[in-house]
C-alpha cells in the first residue's frame, strides 16, 4: 500500500482562544475508505477543510501525493484541489441547473474562465456525466432541475459532480446528516463502491457511528480538536466511545461489533 495522505501536526487556531485543531497526524493509503467521528464541535469539518485548504491550517504540514500542500500557490492549489473531490452536507449544487449540468460543474476546475462560463463542455465529458448519473441511479432525473429532486437524489448528484473531476480521494463532510435512513444507506453504498472498485481514497466525517462501524476500513475518533483512537471498527469498545464522545457516548445507542458491508 502506499500512502496518498500524510498530516503531519496540523493545528488549526480559530482567533486567540479556540484551538479547533493540535497536532493530528494521520497516514491514509491510495483506496482506504476512513470514517472520521466525533461530537458536534470536534474539529472534524476544520480537519477536513484544511486538507484541501478551504481553511487554512496554522500549523503541520499536510502532504497529498508527495505534495506538501499548505505551501502551494493559487495556481498549482487549484491543479491539486481538481485530485480531491469535495462533496458536502448541504449538497452545494446549483438549484436552476439540470442534474447533468451540475455535474458538469465538477469539470470546471481544469478548464480555462472562459470555457467555464461559456459552458463548453467535451462530448467525452458530457458521456462520462451520462455514464455517472447512470451508475448513481438517476438515469431518468438527469435532465430534471435540481430543485426537483430529493435530497438522496441531490447528494448523489454531488457524488456524481466529485467523480467527474476523476479524483484520487473524496472528502465527504457530512455526506448523510441531511438524509433519511434509508437515503443515508444508498450513499454510504455508492461512496463504498467508489473506494472498492474503483480505488479511490474515501475520507469521510460521520456523526453516526453505527454507520462508521458499518462501511469503514478505519476510524479516526476526534475529540476537542485531538486524535483519541484511530484504528478499525473491530477495535472500537464502548470505552472508546465514551473516550471519544465523553458525555454524548451515553445517549448513543449502538451496536458494536463493525467490520464493513460489502
């Protein structure tokens, strides 16, 4: 296995007082699939932001595909984010465009301003939207505006718009916080599939933990801005839980005992 992502210290300093981040330092391997958990105000979004910089870390280094990213500039920054895709709680999709446009969207990072605004789009690019809304289940929602779909439908659009940047990992903020249970299940399925078969890195931020036990190959726990296990799902025991939820960890009911659905 080789590493793709290598945090090495990062803090993050929000202000004089709020530490979010001290020193976490994690190696993640090309197609691991990690589930990053923890308690609402943890530091797990200002974890993930910092990877692909969309907050900047105050401190450590962070190295993806032998790139130490906190010191590039715009230009070679923005070559790098187009390797990570970015998909988000809230969907960030463009209500008034089609499915189809919006996944579209996620080719804009390799194109130049102009082609971007003029919507010039490749037909190999407009096959491969096709060939991904297909795979993601929205064959017949492709050509539907976005405000029209359901949040399940929305959030796979956004897995959809990641993929056709053709990344090496995906940073999931949240992916199903938004979603009924079920809908949460098809995502947590795709976003296990894109790691299994086709090898891309899934970093993942999860408040469900069962769920994290469930599709993981390995959980960071994170707690006040601090690593406090990192392991498989295997190894959690509800001491670990109550280690890292401290008083949370007794109004989550879960089932121990992961490993992850095929």
């Amino acid at each position: 296995m080789t590493a793709l992502l290598e945090l090495k210290e990062v803090s993050k300093q929000f202000g004089k007082d709020t530490k979010a981040l001290s020193d976490i330092s994690f190696t993640i391997e090309k197609g691991e699939f990690v589930s990053i958990i923890g308690p609402s105000g943890a530091g797990k979004s200002t974890l993930l932001r910092c990877i692909n910089r969309m907050v900047e870390p105050t401190g450590g280094d962070i190295i993806f595909d032998g790139i130490s990213v906190p010191g590039l500039g715009k230009k070679a920054l923005m070559k790098t984010r187009t390797q990570i895709g970015m998909i988000f709680q809230h969907y960030n999709l463009v209500n008034r465009l089609t499915a189809i446009e919006n996944t579209l969207h996620g080719r804009l990072g390799s194109k130049s301003v102009l082609a971007g605004m003029l919507g010039l789009y490749s037909e190999e690019e407009k096959q491969q939207a096709v060939k991904l809304l297909d795979t993601l289940g929205l064959k017949e929602q492709m050509y539907k505006r976005s405000d029209r779909l359901s949040g399940g439908q929305k959030q796979r659009v956004g897995i959809a718009r990641a993929l056709i940047q053709n990344p090496k990992m995906l940073l999931c903020d949240e992916p199903i916080a938004s979603l009924d249970p079920n809908s949460s299940k098809v995502i947590m399925k795709h976003l296990r599939t894109i790691s299994t078969e086709l090898g891309i890195t899934v970093l993942v931020n999860l408040h469900q933990v069962e769920t994290a036990l469930k599709y993981s190959d390995r959980i960071i726990g994170v707690n006040s801005g601090k690593i406090v296990y990192d392991g498989p799902p295997a190894g959690m025991s509800s001491e670990e839980i109550a280690n890292i939820y401290g008083a949370e960890a007794k109004d989550l009911s879960i089932t121990l005992g992961g490993g992850h659905a095929g």
